[in-house]
C-alpha cells in the first residue's frame, strides 16, 4: 500500500511539474509575442471635444442619418438619435458577442445561448419584440462554432463566420427561404470574422498576410462569393481594427491604432476622421456623412462616451446626452458593435 501511495505522489508530482512546465512555456511564448507585436495603446479622447448635450442640438442632417441607429451600452439598446431606450424593453445575455441591426433599426439579429458561438442566431422585433430563431450552432455540420454576423443591407439574409475544426468559412443565410450557403473563401480572416457588406454585396474583413516570419492582418475585400479581390490596407499591421462601409458604398470607416480612418473601395485616399477608437474594433455606426466611435475618456476608473465624427475629418463631437460609462476592471466601455 505504501508502494501504491508513493508512486501516486510521484505522478502527482510529474504531473503538477508537467503543468508549470507548460504555463512557462506559455508565458515565455507570450512575452515573445507581445514583444514582437506590442498591444494597442488605448488613446483618451480629447478633453477639450465640444459636447452635444442634448439630442436637438444635433443638424437635422445628423437627426435624418442617425434616425433608426442603434447603439449598445451597458447591455442596454440606445437610440443613437435619442439617447433613449431603443425598441422593446428586453432580457439580453449578459454579453453580446455576435450581433447587428438592421439599416432602420426595426430588427436585431444576436447569438443568444451558448458561450462564445455555442448557441443560435435569433431575429428580434424590436417594434413587436417577436422573435425567430435563425439557426443553431448544434444542429450546424461538424459542429462548428460561431463567430461574428452581419446583415446585408436589404435586410433579406446575413452572413457569419463559422469555425470549423481545421478552417475558418463565410456562411450566407437566407430568411425568406431558411437555408444557407458556405461560401468557401480563399483567405484567412482574422477574429471572429467581424465582417461588413456592401450595397452591392461585396464583403470587408481582415485577411492574414505573411510578413517575413510573421503573420500580419489588412483590412481587404472579398466578392459576394467569398473569394478575395483585393487587400484595401498595407499597414503590416497585428491588431489591424474592422471597418464599416457607408450606406451608399462610396467609403470604408475603419480603426487602426486607436484612431479612425476613412478609404476608398480601392484603398486610395486614405484619411483620419477621428484622433481615437476602441483598439483592434471599430466604428459602432457609419452613415453617409458621419460615424459614431466609442472612446476612452479617463482610465482610473476606466471610462468610456460615445463620439461623433463627421467624415470630413473637420469635426469631433462627444454624444453627451448619452450616458458615459465607468467599470471598475480593465473593460472599456460602452460595448463596441461588430
């Protein structure tokens, strides 16, 4: 018995040995890293930004493009135009990972259940506060695991990464007939596969490229298909944020170290729009004339406000009919939108 006791406490010894081992390894790999690819410096906002106190000090350009604009704060849908509570009163998870809204701000597709793209994607009313469920993550092939959503511009399908096992894949869904389609794209995205569609249909994301002995992410289109037409950025960039295109297509929004940039479909004219954004993320709304950023005002306690940019690059405004919000750990919010 004595036997059998001490060869139990050498496997637990090997054992433990084993795992601090590992956890070296792991942090050595890490420091190795983050060496290479330092994080995001989170910018604060400008101090001195002019604050739009109230919703009627907004142009009536602002209130016509921000009509119908969903924001999310504290885990609580707010009207970008408003500053009030946005559609039915309702019961989100505690964390919304994958998420988007329709162009007028009537429906809201999310993953609800799960953790972390182990659950289903629903359609919420948000006039009606009915809801349909989409599809379901176990019921799905291969059992793959969800990522980001975003729905198409007329509002009739969407489109999802998907993380199989061995590959990362774009699936379209179709609400009118319920059925989906993989896209098979010729890329590797990056994230989640936060995602943006255009008018007509072509797909913005993150797409790796090799750099030396590294492996960088651009911002870059594919067709409609999921097949790669063309890297939009050449910032040999880690922590490279996703975009937003404008409703008429003409422009890409897009964060990249902690500030806000606009860029032609073709990758040309490049401009900064806004001198802060939440690191690696991105606009939460972009209209024709404008985007909405949530930035960091203060970070003991960490704070966060929403700001609005005009495209022009001219002006800077802090959205300060809608509450700012602090937390207590290191989370930055208001929550950014995918």
């Amino acid at each position: 018995m004595k036997k059998i006791g001490r060869a139990a406490l050498n496997l637990t010894l090997l054992a433990m040995v084993f795992c601090l081992g590992m956890l070296l390894v792991s942090y050595i790999l890490h420091r190795i890293y983050t060496a290479k690819n330092p994080l995001p410096t989170i910018i604060l906002a400008p101090a001195d930004a002019p604050v739009l106190s109230s919703p009627e000090q907004l142009s009536e350009e602002m209130k016509q493009e921000l009509a119908g604009k969903i924001l999310v704060s504290s885990n609580k849908l707010i009207s970008a135009s408003t500053g009030q509570i946005a559609g039915v009163s309702l019961n989100l998870p505690g964390v919304l990972p994958f998420y988007d809204f329709s162009s007028d701000g009537s429906y809201m597709v999310y993953m609800k259940g799960g953790w972390m793209g182990y659950g289903r994607f629903e359609l919420l009313n948000l006039l009606t506060g009915e809801n349909k469920s989409l599809v379901k993550q176990d019921e799905f092939p291969d059992n793959g695991a969800f990522g980001a959503v975003t729905l198409a511009p007329d509002n009739q399908s969407m489109v999802f990464a998907v993380l199989w096992k061995n590959s990362k894949d774009f699936v379209r869904f179709d609400f009118a007939t319920n059925t989906w389609e993989r896209l098979n794209v010729d890329v590797i995205f990056g994230g989640f596969g936060d995602a943006d569609i255009s008018p007509d249909g072509q797909i913005l994301t993150r797409c790796a490229k090799r750099l030396s002995n590294d492996i960088v992410y651009e911002l870059c289109l594919l067709d409609e298909h999921g097949k790669f037409i063309r890297y939009l950025t050449d910032d040999n960039y880690v922590w490279q944020g996703y975009g937003k295109f404008t409703p008429n297509g003409e422009w890409i929004v897009y964060e990249n170290r902690s500030k806000l940039y606009k860029i032609r479909k073709d990758g040309s004219e490049r401009q900064e729009i806004a001198p802060c954004a939440p690191p690696s993320m991105g606009p939460q709304i972009v209209t024709d004339h404008y985007a909405v950023v949530s930035c960091t005002t203060s970070r003991e306690p960490d704070c966060g406000a929403f700001f609005l940019a005009s495209l022009d690059g001219k002006e800077f405004w802090r959205l300060g009919y809608i509450d700012e919000v602090c937390t207590e750990d290191s989370k930055i919010t208001p929550t950014p939108s995918p």
